[in-house]
C-alpha cells in the first residue's frame, strides 16, 4: 500500500489506525484451522500493531526511501480497531 500512497496528492485520515496483516500470519492461520477442522464461522486476522496511518506508512516509507505526499488529519476520526482475539485463541 506504500507504493499507492506514495502516488497521491495527500494521505486523508492521517490519525486514523491502521489494520493490516503479515502474509506470514495469514497462511498460519489458514493451516491451523484446515488441520484443526475448526467449525467456527468468522475469524479477524490482524496484527496486533494499530500505529496511526501517518506513523505507519512514514516508518515504512523511510525503509524504502520514499517521499510520502502530506497527511490530513481527520475531521471526524472513526477510530475503528479490528481485534483478532478469536483467532489468537486459535492459534495458541
């Protein structure tokens, strides 16, 4: 998403948080719950790292040495937080 980012004029929501996963956890999580024949319908897989779009992207930007157009804070913060604790039980 870095790359995306990078090609626009401005970030909005610049304090909003972001919820993203490693493709790591991902196939983790799809292996534990084929081999475990889990019956459970829904899963929320996420990181536990929820930094602010602005903190996020400009730690990962600076890694790859791009230029981040400016970020616009938002006017009306949703705040929103997906929690994957479901599957962290899962995966113990």
């Amino acid at each position: 998403p870095v790359y995306f980012l990078a090609r626009r004029e401005v970030i909005e929501d610049a304090d909003e948080p972001v919820n993203l996963v490693q493709g790591a956890t991902v196939c983790k999580a799809v292996l534990k719950i084929l081999s475990d024949k889990v019956n459970t319908a829904v899963f929320n897989v996420v990181d536990n790292d929820h930094r602010s779009k602005e903190a996020f992207y400009t730690a990962v930007a600076e890694e790859r040495n791009l230029l981040l157009p400016p970020f616009l804070k938002s006017k009306k913060t949703m705040n929103r937080i997906v929690l994957g604790e479901k599957i962290k039980q899962v995966l113990k």
